[in-house]
C-alpha cells in the first residue's frame, strides 16, 4: 500500500512540476512582448513565484518520491528504459535551471531574446513529456 500512495505522490508532483515548465516558458513570451514598465514588473513577479513556489518544490518531490520508488524496487535499475528515462529526467532538470537563469536574466532586464525564441523554447518540455511518458508505459527495451 505505501508504494501506491508513493507512486501517486510522485505522479502528482510530476504534473505539477509539467506544469509549471509549461507555463513559465509561455511567461517569457509574453514578457518578451511587453512594452511598459508596469507589465514586466508584473510577469517577473509572476515568473518568480510560479519558480519557487511552484516549480521548484514539484521538482524537489518529483525527485524525492521517484528516488523513494527506486529504493523500493532496485531491480529497475537493470532496465533500459529506466536508464533511458533517468537520463531524461536529468536533461529535464537542465532545463529547469535554464529556466531560472532566464528568470534572472528578466528581472534584471537582460533579455536578449525575442518573443519567437520562447515560443520554440515552450515546446522543449512536450518532448520530455512525450519521451518519459512512452519510456515508462511501453518500456521498448
């Protein structure tokens, strides 16, 4: 039973980590948009509390929960796709710290990058998405 309620922590924080990696991104467009001082004072504040509230305690417990499935079951760890997913999560885990350099990169007013930029970069996580979510369900090898 402990490793039902585990598996549904981590699958929750998992869609709330997905989420903000969504969202933020989709930010950063619009702040990349925005003309008036009024406007991006306002999205770095959006930007900053969707990271740290947000963001960074679903990847924290993403991390933690999906570690705690790992210790439960080890015999994973002789899994390719397992191997194939962890990658993944790591290369996911970039992202998100680029993300919040990007944040910095706004509040400091920095940006050297046009609303077009963010549009392709929002779509990076869709791929991990895609990717991590067949890994685990159909487990190809």
């Amino acid at each position: 039973m402990l490793y039902l309620w585990i598996k549904a922590l981590h699958i929750i924080a998992v869609v709330c980590w997905f989420a903000g990696l969504f969202y933020l991104p989709r930010l950063f467009v619009y702040h990349a948009m925005s003309q008036d001082t009024l406007s991006r004072e306002r999205f770095c504040t959006m930007e900053r509390k969707l990271y740290r509230g947000i963001m960074l305690p679903s990847m924290i417990a993403t991390l933690v929960f999906g570690l705690w499935l790992l210790h439960l079951n080890p015999a994973w760890l002789k899994m390719g796709w397992l191997h194939a997913k962890l990658l993944l999560v790591l290369l996911l885990i970039g992202y998100h710290h680029v993300c919040g350099a990007q944040l910095k990169r706004f509040a400091r007013d920095e940006n050297p990058r046009s609303h077009v930029f963010y549009r392709w970069f929002n779509e990076v996580p869709v791929l991990f998405l895609l990717a991590i979510v067949i890994l685990v369900v159909v487990k190809p090898f």
